[in-house]
C-alpha cells in the first residue's frame, strides 16, 4: 500500500490548481514495501513555499536493506525478457491513462510550469516505450574464431548481460523523465534498480515506481530511497552496486568519483551551451529560437542556451528581436497557462544567479531585459558586453540568463564557443550547409544542431557530452548497452576428447 501525502495547507488564491496532486506517492520503497515510518523530508512548492507533503528521510541501514534485497532476487527469481517488455509495455499505457496527474506533480514540487510538466509527462512516455522497444537489442554475435591466432578449433559468441544492481541518482530538474531515462533501460537489460532521486522533486519519481510496479515489474527488481547526500553516499559506496547512474552537477560528479572506488560510473552533467548565428542566418527565426531555449523551465536545464555567438552585421537586429521577445514572456506562477516562465527550484538559487548578473553589470555588462528577482522567481535576462572571465559566461548559470556577444570571423566563433570546460551541445544557424557543417566538426560537443538551438534531444539518441559534460551516453538504446556487458562463451572443440565409439565415421571437417 503506497502511503499517501495529504496537501496540508490551503492553496493561495494566486496559484489555483493543486486539486489534482492530492493523491501524492509518500515514503520510500524497499524490500517490497512501502515505508511509512520517519516520513520527515518536507516536500515544498518552490513558488511560494507550499508544504505540498513529507516523504521518507532514508538512512544507511535503507540503503543497505534495499540492495540486498534485490541481490537476494537477482539470484532468485529470473524475470525474462519477455515478461519485462510486458511490464514496459504496461507502464506507458498506465502512463498514458495518469497523464494529468502526473503533470500535476512535476509542475508542484519542480519549476516547470504546467504545459512544461505535460510535455515532460509526454517524453517520458515515450521514454518508456523506447525501452520496451530495446528489448530487442539484447541480442549477441558469433565470435571470429577464424581470423584468430587462437589455438585448435573454437568456437563462440557472445550474448549481452545485466550488469547486476544499478544505483540511479538523478537531479530535480526533469524529475520523471530522468528517472525514466535510467529506470527503463536498466529494467529492459535485466538488471535491478536502486532509484534516488532529487531530495528536491522526490515525488515524480516515487509515483513512477509505483506505476511500474503496477505494471508488473517484480518487488525484487526496484526500491527507491529517498534523502540527500549522505543517504546518496552510502548508495554510490555500497560494495554490491555494480553500476552508478548519475544525472546532476559536475561537483556532485567528483565526489560520486571519489567515494564510489573502482564502480562503473555514467555521468550526465552540466553545459554553458553555445549557439553561433552566422552572417547569412535568419536573424528572427534564430532570436525566436534562442529565447525558448534560454528561458524555457526557467532556464534550469542542462541544454539551455547561455552563450550566443552573433556576427557582427546581426548583432544589433538580433539584440533587438531577442530583447523584444524576452520582454513579452510572462513570468509567474506554474499553474496559470498564461505563464511562460515559473520560479527557481530556491530562492537561494535565484538570490545566485541575481549575484552572478549582478557581477557581470560590474564589470561593465549591459542589461537588455530582467535583472530582477522576487522570491524564487528571476526574471528572464538578456545581457550583451559580458566580459569573457565573468561567471555567466565560464561557469553553468541554470538558471533564465542569456548573453550575445558579436563576433567577425567565424574561427573566433568557435574557438569561443569551444573556450569551456563543458561540451553538451551547441547550435548553429546559417543557410549555408557546407558552413554548417564545418563548423560541426570543429565544435567540441556531443551534438551539434544545424538551424535550431542546443536545446533539442529526442529520447531515443545517444545524449551525453564532452569534457566535464559527462561520461557515457543515454537515450535508450545507449544506455542499455552501457547498463549491460557482453559475455562471452567459447567451446574448444576436441575430437579427441569426443566419445569414440558415438563420432563413428565422421566425413572431414569443412572449412571456409
Ligand atoms: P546535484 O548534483 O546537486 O544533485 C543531483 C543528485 O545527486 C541529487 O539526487 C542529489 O541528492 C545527489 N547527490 C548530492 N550529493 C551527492 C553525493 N555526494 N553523492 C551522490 N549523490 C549526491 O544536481 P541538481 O542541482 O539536482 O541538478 C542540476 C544539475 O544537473 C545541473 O548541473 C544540470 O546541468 C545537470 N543536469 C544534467 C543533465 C544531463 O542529462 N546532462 C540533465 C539534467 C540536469
């Protein structure tokens, strides 16, 4: 029985909506059950601080009592591969039917506004049924024998296998697609999972463990524990993961390494992205593009768009048009649909990002549109003139901040837009195909799109970056070769060892 949070304050009169959210996921999930004692961790609306409910403060011992549970199944109780389709086929169904519901609680305990959540809830479908997809990727190959220095006659292939217990970890900012983007892949491959997500968004990804139970996915095969740090310390160091999949900050990323010793470890951090816009672009399709993917979830995604490289023939038309269109967006609370951009996941978040533009006007920034902070909320920022040491630009701001700098030759574009120590993705608009792609091949990212913004991914390709960005891929497909390894089994094939009176008289081996 999964123990529900009651909302236990009146909703204000400013943000009407939260009815749907009553029948929120509580505790954590382990051993088979839902855990209801030490239900101390406060869940709150960022926008105005709503205690929307509490759920489970895990501790050590949790963690240690849900891993080894799931050992204990792993050794247990197969689950095949049929029967694990199945119950991914049955999530995105059952997910498809909670489609409000869940959208509802991404947009009250995150930062998205409700068409935000509804479009998350939307990926994350799709997410899930990529996953019952890959099911058929879990197929081997013949090993080459033949071509071998290897002694007498072999022969082999290999077949992929589940790497074992896999610790999820993952960040507050798309709290059910990420969650997704680690359950599905690691369930499709066989293995079991230990989800921690964000102590910020926990309840997006506990009711999504409950959707899977209820689509069939064994007890055995999944816990969720729920709690900062230290709880997540003592998932990354337990000696029976097998695998850590981290979503999350790069600093965060460090420590993971330094704790969790000689573990497998996939990482998907951080990014300052850069777009370029070239002489022969479009300057108002290419400013329409870059105020959505600055400002979208209020800037607090991975892929948002911090660094614009304009030629110097636009830069004035496409301040102009990306200023105007900053300024039209309405910032406000999640649950109005008139809202374009909801608040910080803090207000110690949004007091940052108000010193860090605070610090870039001192060393001589112009400020286009926003600058101003109430509460958690920051209004979207437009600024040009940013010194190239300042933090907007050298460090991952996450958060509704966008800065055009001009540019002459397009091989000081690059090497600006290279100048960082991330690599996620980047845009780049021209008109012109041969220049495009130049200047893809000498960005130093994980995807480089042509006429659009860095912000796009598609749930199913393989979604990483370079340098601190991460290491490792998702997107369905590519996480599932990662959360499985390939196994070999080789026969020596010895005549002389076969029973002589049952080989008879065999005719002489053929050979290619
Ligand atoms: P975060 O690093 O603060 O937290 C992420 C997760 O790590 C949380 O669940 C947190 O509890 C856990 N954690 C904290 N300390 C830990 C420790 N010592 N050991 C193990 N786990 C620990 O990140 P956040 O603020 O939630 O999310 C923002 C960051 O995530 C940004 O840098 C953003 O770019 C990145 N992100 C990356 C992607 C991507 O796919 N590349 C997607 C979304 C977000």
């Amino acid at each position: 029985m999964v123990p529900s949070i009651s909302v236990v304050d009146a909703r204000p009169e400013t943000a009407t909506d939260r009815t749907e959210i009553a029948d929120l996921p509580g505790g954590a999930y382990l051993e088979g059950r839902w855990q209801s004692a030490d239900m101390t961790l406060e869940v709150r609306d960022p926008e105005d601080g709503f205690l929307l409910g509490r759920v489970c403060a895990s501790s050590s011992d949790d963690v240690r009592r849900a891993i080894a549970h799931i050992r204990r199944h792993l050794l247990l109780e197969p689950w095949p591969l049929r029967a694990r389709r199945q119950a991914l086929e049955k999530a995105t169904e059952l997910l498809d039917q909670q489609h409000a519901r869940f959208a509802a609680i991404i947009a009250a305990e995150g930062s998205k506004t409700i068409g935000e959540a509804e479009r998350e809830v939307r990926r994350c479908i799709e997410t899930l049924r990529l996953s019952a997809l890959a099911s058929s990727e879990l197929s081997g190959s013949t090993l080459d024998f033949e071509d071998s220095l290897a002694v007498g006659h072999k022969i082999g292939w290999y077949t992929r296998k589940p790497m074992g217990i896999v610790a999820a970890i993952t960040p507050f900012n798309d709290p059910l697609n990420l969650v997704a983007h680690k359950l599905g892949p690691a369930l499709i491959g066989g293995n079991g999972v230990v989800l921690k997500p964000s102590e910020r968004t926990p309840l997006s990804g506990l009711a999504l463990v409950q959707l899977l139970l209820d689509a069939g996915v064994p007890a055995g095969r999944l816990a969720a524990i729920v709690g900062g740090p230290g709880v997540a310390e003592a998932l990354v160091t337990d000696e029976d993961v097998d695998l850590i999949s981290f979503t999350g900050g790069p600093r965060t990323a460090q420590r993971i390494a330094a704790a969790a010793g000689a573990k497998k470890i996939l990482s998907e951090l951080g990014g300052n992205n850069a777009t370029i816009v070239c002489a022969d672009a479009d300057p108002v399709a290419a400013a329409e593009a870059i105020v959505a993917g600055a400002f979208g979830v209020a800037g607090q995604n991975c892929l948002s768009v911090q660094r614009v490289y304009v030629h110097t023939s636009l830069f004035d038309d496409v301040v102009e048009h990306v200023t105007r269109g900053t300024q039209a967006l309405r910032t406000g609370s999640k649950f109005d649909r008139r809202t374009d951009v909801g608040p910080l996941i803090s207000e110690a978040e949004a007091r940052r990002i108000e010193e860090w533009v605070d610090e870039a006007i001192a060393s001589g920034a112009s400020l286009h549109a926003g600058g101003q902070r109430r509460g958690a909320f920051y209004e979207p920022t437009v600024l040009t003139d940013v010194p190239a040491q300042c933090r907007v630009i050298r460090e991952e701001v996450f958060g509704p901040v966008v800065t055009l700098l001009p540019f002459t030759e397009i091989s000081d574009a690059v090497q600006r837009a290279n100048d960082s120590d991330y690599g996620l993705q980047a845009g780049v608009f021209t008109q012109s195909i041969d220049l495009a792609l130049v200047i893809a091949e000498h960005l130093h990212v994980g995807a480089v799109v042509i006429n659009e913004t860095s912000d796009i991914r598609i749930d199913s390709m393989p979604f990483g970056g370079f340098k601190k960005s991460g290491v490792g891929r998702e997107g369905v497909r590519h996480a599932l070769y990662q959360m499985t390894e390939p196994k070999n089994t080789i026969i020596n094939l010895t005549e002389s060892g076969a029973p002589q009176q049952l080989l008879g008289g065999l005719p002489e081996r053929t050979t290619s």
